[in-house]
C-alpha cells in the first residue's frame, strides 16, 4: 500500500486548500494539511541527523498528524501565513523567535526530495517584478513601458510621453506588507490592513507625487485593451479565461473589482507556450500569469503570480476545472 503523502502547507482561512482537500478525499487521498498559525504552539517538531541523513517530523497536535520527511511525495505551497507566537514576548523576543521558527521549518522543507508546487525560493524568485518583464520580453513577450523610480520628475516625464494614460502599481502585494507586520508586531487586535489597487494617475495623484521619493514605485503604460486573460499553469496544463468589461467602453483598469464577464478563453499556441516557458523557467509547477489583449489584437504581459488564486476564476467558469488538474499533479508526487 502507498504510504507515501501529500501535505498542504497554508493557513487556516484558506478556501484553495478546503477544495482540493475535498477532491483529494473523493479520491480516496489523505493530505496532511499544516497550518502555520497552529506554529507554535500546536505543532512539536523535531530534526535528526543520523549518519548521513536527516530525518523529521512535524507532529500536528489540533489533529493528531504527523508528517514525516521520508514519506513525503508532494508539498503544495499555499498561503503560509504567519506564526501564532505567545503574547508574552517582547518586540525583539518576537522578531527572535520568528526568524528561529522560520530557519528551521525552512531548513526541514529543503531537505524534502519531492514534488513541488512550488518550492518556496522559485516563488519568490518568479516574483521580483522588474525581472518578470525582463524576461517575458526575452521570451517574445510584447510588454508595457514601465518605469521604477523615486524621481518625481521621472514619474512626469513618463506621464507625459504616455500621452497621461499611466498607472501606478506596486511591486510587492496590494496589502502592504501585512503579513510581514502581524509577524513582527503583538499589537495586532484590531490591525486592518490597507490595501493598493492598481491606480490611474491622474492630474490629483500628480500634485502628490512627492511620496514617490520614499520607496521605489511602479508606474506602467495603460494601454488600450479589448479584454484581459487570465492563464493558469497547474503542471504541463493550462487554462485560460478572458475576462471582459460588461460594458465595452469602459475598460476598467484594476479587474478585480469591475463587472466583468468570465469566459473559456483560447489563445494563440505562441502564446501558450510562451506561458508555459515563463513557468518553467522559474521552477514553478504553477503560475498565474495576466496578459492585456489590445484593441489591435496584441497579447501583452502584465505579470506573473507564482502563487496565486485560481478558484475564482473556476468558479465563474466552471468548465475550466483547475482544481482537478491540481489533485491530480499533487497526486503524481505520491504515485510516481
């Protein structure tokens, strides 16, 4: 019998995990889910280096799991959130104690000889920006002009030379670094993060422009689209949806919160591979990638998600069915 498992690395809010839990389950599969908000006061792990390898286990004490490294065949990289560490600690305590408790979870995943989705240093490889649109322009990738800069001046200048049509974005996440902040902090009972859409500048951004001077920020050529693709790499597969305005003249410029129309999408085979090419690139055995489709028929590179949802999307789209396609990769990892 296959002992062999499949652990979901995550948090405990995290409706992914739920549903590829459930489709695992359907197929007779018991993943290991371990929360890192149980870590760590719930979980007791231990490492042992015995002769030339080591051997751990991460007892899971809200559940009675424990999952061990040499039975592991696949890891899903979800959403680890941040460590649940005692209210006691001092702010250096804390900030001691996260580094402590990272090193070594770290370490012990590393150890791990096993499928991947994906393995935490390629997520974060793939997520610099700067380097996403270096690249996808050297795979044959049309991109946007983009500046980076902490130059006001800078930041009019390209305003100008994009005729006003520029947005801001930010080279990190949309919530400001919160998770890094309930990290590090013990005054996080009523923390609420904020949150950065992708922005149009207009005129009134441009008065305040003086606030590019303290940290890097990400300015980029809007362009004129039809519609926006979402494409979702699970493995050697890849699933594609158009998203388009409800009304056709007004283009909104962050997606996530427009009326928008989800639809199976089928675009070109360059471009598929191209997709496929970008993920493979990085290590990632999943990616979310953003591509503009323009009123002219170009395929344009946003941006790369190493980590990033995709039941939305099936959800709307319910013949795309992703979260099959991620059981059955996470399932390779223990049968092959």
């Amino acid at each position: 019998m296959n002992n062999r498992q499949i652990v979901i690395v995550t948090d405990v809010f995290d409706v992914h995990a739920d549903r590829i839990i459930e489709i695992l389950r359907e197929r007779d599969r018991e993943p290991v889910r371990l929360n890192y908000s149980d870590v760590p006061d719930n979980v007791r792990l231990s490492c042992v280096l015995g002769g030339r390898e080591w051997r751990g286990e991460i007892e899971i004490l809200t559940n009675d799991r424990v999952i061990e490294t040499a039975r592991v065949g696949s890891v899903w990289w979800r959403k680890p959130g941040p460590f649940k560490l005692p209210g006691d600690l001092t702010g250096q305590e804390r900030v001691f104690a996260a580094e402590e408790l990272r090193h070594a979870m770290d370490g012990l995943w590393n150890v791990l000889d096993c499928l991947w989705v994906s393995r935490p240093e390629a997520i974060r490889r793939a997520g610099y920006k700067i380097e996403q649109l270096d690249r996808a322009a050297r795979l044959g990738f049309a991109v946007p002009r983009t500046v980076v800069t902490t130059d006001p001046g800078t930041v009019r200048a390209f305003h100008r030379e994009c005729h006003g049509d520029i947005v801001f974005k930010v080279l990190t996440e949309p919530y400001l670094a919160a998770r890094t902040y309930l990290e590090t902090n013990d005054d996080v009972e009523d923390f609420t993060p904020l949150v950065t859409p992708t922005t149009r500048i207009t005129e009134a951004e441009l008065e305040m422009l003086d606030a590019v001077r303290t940290v890097p920020c990400q300015f980029q050529e809007l362009l004129p689209r039809r519609s926006e693709l979402r494409v979702t790499v699970i493995g050697e597969e890849v699933f594609a949806a158009e998203l388009r305005p409800d009304d056709p003249g007004d283009a909104p410029v962050d997606w996530r919160d427009a009326e928008t129309t989800y639809r199976p999408a089928d675009p070109p085979g360059e471009v598929v591979e191209r997709c496929l090419r970008l993920t493979r690139g990085y290590g990632l055995n999943f990616a979310a990638i953003d591509l503009a489709v323009t009123t002219d028929d170009r395929y344009v590179f946003l941006e790369i998600n190493p980590n990033g949802q995709f039941l939305y999307v099936e959800d709307r789209v319910p013949e795309l069915r992703m979260g099959e396609a991620m059981a059955t990769l996470l399932t390779s990892g223990v049968d092959g």
